[in-house]
C-alpha cells in the first residue's frame, strides 16, 4: 500500500504571538454549533499554515470584559503565566477559516453543557473580546497522495472540512463525522472525490460507542499510499490507533490520531495526545 516515494510532511514552527480580538459576527450552522468571526487590528501578521492549525483561546471571567493574558517569556520561546489569580482561563481550537484581507478568523465551538467554552460561545455577541495565542506551529501535508481516510467528531469538523477544502480536484477520500444528529450536518465543500459519511449518536452521550471505530475498520482500502487523520475523544481513538498501527502496520508519519479531548475532564476542547500503547 505504498507509493515508490511518498510525500514529505514537513514541520515548521512559529513566533508566538499573544493577541486580544474582537467579535465581528455570530452565527449558526447548526443547532448546536457556534461560529465566531473574530477581529480587530491585533489580528494583522497572524499565521495560517495548515488546516490542523489550532490557537489557545482566552475568555474572560464571568462578568469581566476582557481576558487574562499570558506573557511571552524573555526568551521568546513560549507563554508565561501567572503564578497568582487570577489566572488565565483557556482552551484549544481549530481555526476554521483566516482571511488576511478582510482581516477576519472563525472559530467554531460546540455546545455541550456547562463548560466555559460552551458558556461562553452561547451568549457571545458582536463587540466581545477574545484572547489568542498561536498558532505554535504548522504540520504542512503536501495534497499529493494516492487516497485520504479522515474521521473525527464535532471537534475534528473544522480540520477536516479544510482539508477537503484543499484536496485537489478528483482525490479519493474517504470522511466519517461523528455529531448527535441530522440537524447537526452541514454542506462540506470540497473539490476531491470525497464519499461524506455523517455519524449520528442518536442519544449516546459525547465520549461514548464505537461508531468511529467500527466505520474505520469498515474501510476497504484503496491502492497506494493513504494519508490518514482521525481527531476526537481520546478514549474513543485508543482502538483506531491500534488498528491502524499495531494491525495494519501503517506508517505513522502519514497516520495521525490526536485526540482532542478527553471524557471525563474540565477541559472537553483541548488537544490530548494519545498514550503510546502499542
């Protein structure tokens, strides 16, 4: 299942910058889904490398107008944080969309309870401010495989609708999205050759089954080399993982599975990467 020679990802790294910006616009694109577009002139000279680009993302504290912020440390190399309240309150994300000439950058969050984030995105509004602080680097993928294999939940949608954003005209791809229902589908644009299967949990809880799983092993797989990219829960993906690189053996440069977060923590939007067990 390998091509004579397959693409180089390549890894690059940026200065980070700490910024305060502010809420353009909010809208819906499904029920449980909030897309921010943030603003403002703190937002000139930001880096958008990669659809699997992700910021830290800062929120106030409930009744205060702006967020708590980290320093860049002396070194240049990194954030420095208070070591008294208060404290910064932060979450990971995905940039859904930049555009440098309209000065504008989207966030998407997802409505799943009492989280800050959650909070947060349901009563924001136009005027709001945000902190941010990244991209910290990029994983640049060169569209040039044989076929892609993506799958992910709502946490995954942003970096996955991206990707088939990207894809060349006709690439083979296949994609499963995990969300709670119908309503939560949105149209996916891309040019590739892409079969969209949406996941629906009908009830289960976030965190919960094994639809991913069982949609991945369900994959015939195409000739050539694949590029493989599944995000979500943590606990979710252990399985995935072992599938792809204990049983099939594939090469986990070109195999990622990063979870996204992890059932059972404060934290439901961050990146958490997945214990070596294999």
């Amino acid at each position: 299942m390998e091509t004579k020679n397959p693409p180089t990802i390549e890894v690059v790294y940026h200065d980070i910058t700490v910024r305060t910006l502010e809420v353009l616009r909010v809208t819906r694109p499904t029920p449980r889904m909030v897309r921010v577009t943030l603003g403002g002139p703190e937002l000139e000279g930001f880096i958008d490398r990669s659809p699997a680009d992700h910021v830290k993302v800062f929120f106030p504290e409930p009744g205060a107008e702006l967020p708590v912020l980290p320093r860049i440390a002396d070194d240049g190399d990194g954030l420095e944080f208070p070591t008294e309240p208060p404290f910064p309150t932060s979450r990971d994300y995905t940039t859904r969309r930049f555009d440098a000439e309209a000065g504008e950058l989207d966030l998407d969050f997802v409505l799943h309870g009492n989280g800050v984030a959650s909070v947060w995105a349901e009563r924001a509004r136009p005027g709001m401010k945000l902190g941010l602080a990244g991209p910290r680097g990029s994983i640049l993928v060169p569209w040039e495989f044989d076929w892609y294999l993506f799958a992910g939940d709502e946490t995954a949608l942003p970096a996955i609708c991206r990707m088939l954003e990207d894809l060349p005209q006709g690439a083979p791809a296949k994609v499963f999205l995990l969300v709670d229902d119908a309503q939560e589908e949105h149209p996916v644009d891309t040019r590739a050759d892409a079969e969209i299967v949406w996941l629906h949990r009908n009830g289960l809880r976030h965190g919960e089954g094994d639809l991913l799983e069982r949609a991945v092993k369900g994959v015939e797989f195409l000739p050539g080399q694949p590029f493989i990219w599944v995000a979500g829960e943590a606990g979710e993906l252990k399985p995935i993982r072992r599938y792809l690189h204990r049983e099939l053996g594939l090469d986990r440069e070109y195999t990622d599975v990063d979870g996204f977060w992890k059932r059972g923590t404060v934290n439901l939007d961050h990146h958490e990467p997945i214990e070596e067990d294999d």
